[in-house]
C-alpha cells in the first residue's frame, strides 16, 4: 500500500497556521471553563462568574480574548453586555473536545498525564 492512499492530504499552510492559533487560544484552562458554561443564549457576566467561580476581573479579561478571537459574542444591553458563544460551531467544536479530556477507567486522561511536559511523554 502507497503512503498517498494512508495519509490523508494536509491543511493549508496558511490554514494550520490560523487553527494553531485558536488552539492557543482555546489552551488556556479560564478560557475552556467560560466557553464550556456559555451557549448561544446570552448571559450578564455575573452569570458566568457564578457559574464558574472565577473573579469578575479574570472573567472579562478572558472574555475579551474570546471575544477577540470570535468565539464568543457581547450584546450591549443598558450598562451591562452580555455574552454567549459566537455560533453553534463553537458549542459543537467543545463538545467534540470535552471527551478527549474526560478519564479512562484507570483514572488517567487518554492523551496522558498533562503534567509531564510534551518532550518527556512516552505515550508519544
């Protein structure tokens, strides 16, 4: 068998290199917590910090880095925005990544232990 009929065709330079950085984007354990409590129903920031625990000045710091990124969405409404998730797509990009994260029977995550650096992993 050729490798051309194994391997699938690989995304645009340009293409990867947009998606890394929403991966970087989306890295950061805050940011994960405030999409993953969000939907497409726009909620007051207060909300979001009840929900997740998180102050109020890291809330919006991150949800201005969300925002920036197109993730999620602001509605001014009086004196207050309110946020939500920019599109289904990014509810169904969670959902679709929520179970990589979620533990095996024996206790650890499927991609590894996320405390040992990338270089030193063997499950690599």
């Amino acid at each position: 068998m050729t490798v051309s009929k194994i391997l699938h065709a690989p995304i645009p330079v340009v293409e990867a290199q947009v998606l890394a950085s929403l991966l970087r984007t989306l890295g950061d354990p805050t940011r994960l917590r405030i999409l993953t409590a969000l939907d497409t129903v726009c909620v007051p920031v207060t909300a979001i910090v009840e929900a997740t625990g998180i102050r109020q000045p890291t809330v919006s710091h991150h949800l201005r880095i969300l925002r920036d990124r197109g993730l999620v969405r602001g509605e001014r409404r009086g004196g207050y925005v309110f946020y939500c998730l920019a599109t289904d797509a990014v509810r169904a990009a969670l959902d679709v990544l929520q179970p990589l994260a979620a533990s095996s029977d024996s206790g650890t995550a499927p991609l590894g232990d996320p405390s040992i650096p990338d270089s030193r992993r063997q499950d690599k």
